[in-house]
C-alpha cells in the first residue's frame, strides 16, 4: 500500500488543501462523473462532483486511500487557493515557442515585479505549479492563455495534482517549503474577469499623424483584434512595439497609439491593467530602440 500517497494527501489537507482521488497513475479524478451517478451515498441528494466532494477531513482521506494508491487532486476553488500552471510546449509545437516559466518571468520583468516567492512544485511534464492563496474578494475560475501562452490557472471549477503522486511521465515533486503566499495584486488584476466590451470598428482620433503611421497602427490593431486567444498578449506586445517607432519619430502622438492599442487588447479581452502593461513597455521599449528614420 503506497502510504507516502496517504501521508501527502493528509499533509495537504492539513494545510487546508481539500483533497479527492485521482486513478492511480493519472490525472484524472476517480469519482464518478455526472452521467454515471448512482445517486446514492454523497449523492443522494443529487450528484456532487469532484469539487464538492473534496476534503480536508483526515477519517475520510484515511478510508479513500485504504482503498487504492490514488494520486491526489487539490480542488483549488475549495482551498482558497490560486495555482498559476506553467507549462511546456508541447513535443510537436515549434521549437522557438517559450515554455511557461519563460513567459511568467518575462512578464513580471515587464511590468516591473518580482516573480513572486510562493510554494512551487514541478509537474510531470516538467511545468511548474505556483500555488497562491485566492483574495477573499473575488471568486476567480480558471484561466487559459490570459496571463500568457502556457500560463494558465486554477481556481473556481479547478484542480492540480499535489507533489507525492506520480504518472507514466514522472513524479509531481515539491521545490519549496509548503506555504502559499497570497496572489499579488498585479496578478489579481490580470485574472479578474474582464467586463465585457463589444469589439466596433477601429475610430482613431482625427490626429495629424502621418499617413503612414496611421495606417500602421491600423493594420497592426487590426491583428490584436483577430489574435488567437493564447497569443493575445504576445502579439499585443509584438503589434505596439512595431508601431513605436512612429512615435519615436514624431509622426503619431503617443497617447494615440497608447488609446487606439488599448480598445484593440481590450476588444480581443485583455483586461485593461494587462492592455496597459503590456503597451507602455512595448513602447518604451521600441522608441528606446529605434533608429533614425533614415537608416530604417
Ligand atoms: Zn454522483
């Protein structure tokens, strides 16, 4: 009987985690799914799902684990916990596609934090979980592709698989101590759920802005606009950047492009803070490098 998976489940639930099965070697919950509920026991009353069954309590766990040597799931919505996932490219993606750690720290050195210090553990595929506890305020779900590509979370409606289980592709393994800082600020902003915008026609400002550079920040608005949904940041950042160097130049007045920039990443939906990060160090970055007109 595997009583490191036992133990690893109740250390989790020690800390509040609350707990459920997984098959043994999987990721995937033991528990029965909607369509094959017996209605009996837990359900007897209507079914209950992995995330209503999750526990922290030790009789419980000691009797699931007894059972079998399930691997074990952490409903975060449950835990008050918030995991940020940070994925590999998969095998068959391009080779230059950054891995989600990549990413996470681009983007704290981008908008000027520091990766944050938190519990971490590495996943079996060689991504790594930073577990955060959730703010009180708001219920936030899960998310794919908005704080970058393969960079995704947990909350609400999901889970992760806690250090101690294992599958075909490797061990989940702990790489701190066990505590859970709060999610910073800046990353609450980037995942509350955005307000939801209607995406019109572009309308720029009637600016004195070369014709080029307005038809330059046309095409390129236009292509955040249609960015698939895990590379929304990515070509936000891309797009403003091109655009920078019309500013540095003088021929498009910076607000203009800050505004016109803003609607395109908020139309696709990115939240403002995350439009705004991402366009002011495009921009700086861009007119820190462009060259003169005439060697462009
Ligand atoms: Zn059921």
């Amino acid at each position: 009987m595997s009583e490191h998976l036992l133990n690893a489940a109740l250390d989790a639930a020690a800390r509040g985690w609350h707990v459920f099965p997984l098959r043994p070697g999987t990721k995937r919950p033991a528990l029965h799914g909607e369509a094959t509920c017996p209605r009996t026991g837990p359900c007897a009353d209507g079914h209950r799902k992995w995330e209503q069954r999750a526990t922290t309590d030790p009789d419980r766990i000691r009797a699931t684990w007894s059972h079998a040597p399930f691997n074990i799931g952490v409903a975060t919505g449950p835990s008050g916990l918030v995991v940020v996932d940070l994925d590999m490219p998969k095998n068959n993606s391009s080779a230059d596609t950054p891995c989600g750690v990549t990413t996470f720290t681009a983007l704290c050195e981008r908008t000027g934090h520091a990766v944050p210090d938190t519990y971490r553990t590495r996943t079996a595929s060689g991504g790594t979980h930073l577990y955060f506890t959730a703010p009180p305020t708001v219920r936030l779900a899960n998310t794919a592709g908005t704080i970058g590509e393969l960079v995704d979370t947990r909350g609400w409606g999901g889970y992760v698989v806690a250090a101690g289980s294992t599958t075909p592709a490797g061990p989940y393994e702990a790489l701190s101590s066990p505590v859970a800082a709060p999610l910073p600020e800046w990353l609450q902003t980037i995942l509350k759920p955005a307000p939801a915008r209607s995406v019109g026609p572009l309308r720029l400002p009637a600016v004195d802005g070369s014709r080029a550079a307005l038809a330059a920040l046309q095409a390129e608005c236009a292509i955040v606009t249609t960015a698939p949904d895990k590379q929304r940041n990515t070509t936000l950042n891309r797009c403003a950047f091109k655009v920078g160097r019309f500013v540095a130049w003088g021929d498009l007045p910076r607000h203009v492009a800050e505004e016109a920039f803003q609607g395109a990443g908020e139309g696709r939906g990115l939240t403002a803070a995350e439009c705004r990060a991402t366009i002011r160090s495009a921009l700086d970055s861009s007119i820190r490098k462009a060259r003169p007109r005439e060697a462009a």
